[in-house]
C-alpha cells in the first residue's frame, strides 16, 4: 500500500510542480521541489521512464546522464529563509 501512496504522489507532484523553461534544440528543463533526495531521484527517475547513470554522488548533489536519452539530470539540496530545506529536480525532456 506504501508503494501505491509513494508512486500516486509522484505523479501528483510531477503534475503540480514540475514546470519547464525554453530548452532550445537540446529539450526543455524539468523542475520541481522535493522533501528528500531518494524522492527527487525517484521522481526524475519514474517522470522520464529512464535509469540514472549518476556520475557526482554527493550528500548535496546527485547529477549525472539519463539512460534513455543521454540528457543531464540533477537533484540538488536547497536551503531557504522561506521555504527551509528542499532538493530542487532538474533534467532535460
């Protein structure tokens, strides 16, 4: 049932928040916030239907290609006055 709750809530917040921004020749960059790293992984990981190929593996960071395509990705560790502690998704569509 976990399962089912994490992978609805994903989709929820893939419809939500992810927002994309002029990408040129290359395909547009995907964003959106997440409580923790494993989420924001996980949320590039089921949003594009592709495995991680992680090249930077750190407690902050976590980029690297997309299997399928090739594209960059990243999940990056933000902190705010105003919004606290998130990590930012990014990848190319």
């Amino acid at each position: 049932m976990k399962v089912v709750v994490l992978a609805v809530g994903l989709v929820v917040l893939w419809l939500v928040f992810f927002s994309s921004s002029e990408g040129g020749d290359e395909g547009e960059w995907r964003s959106a916030q997440f409580p923790s790293m494993s989420a924001c992984l996980e949320a590039v990981r089921t949003v594009t239907g592709s495995d991680l190929n992680i090249a930077t593996d750190k407690p902050d960071r976590v980029s690297g290609r997309l299997s399928q395509t090739n594209q960059p990705f990243m999940c990056t560790k933000k902190e705010t006055g105003s919004l606290g502690t998130f990590y930012e998704a990014m990848f190319r569509e």
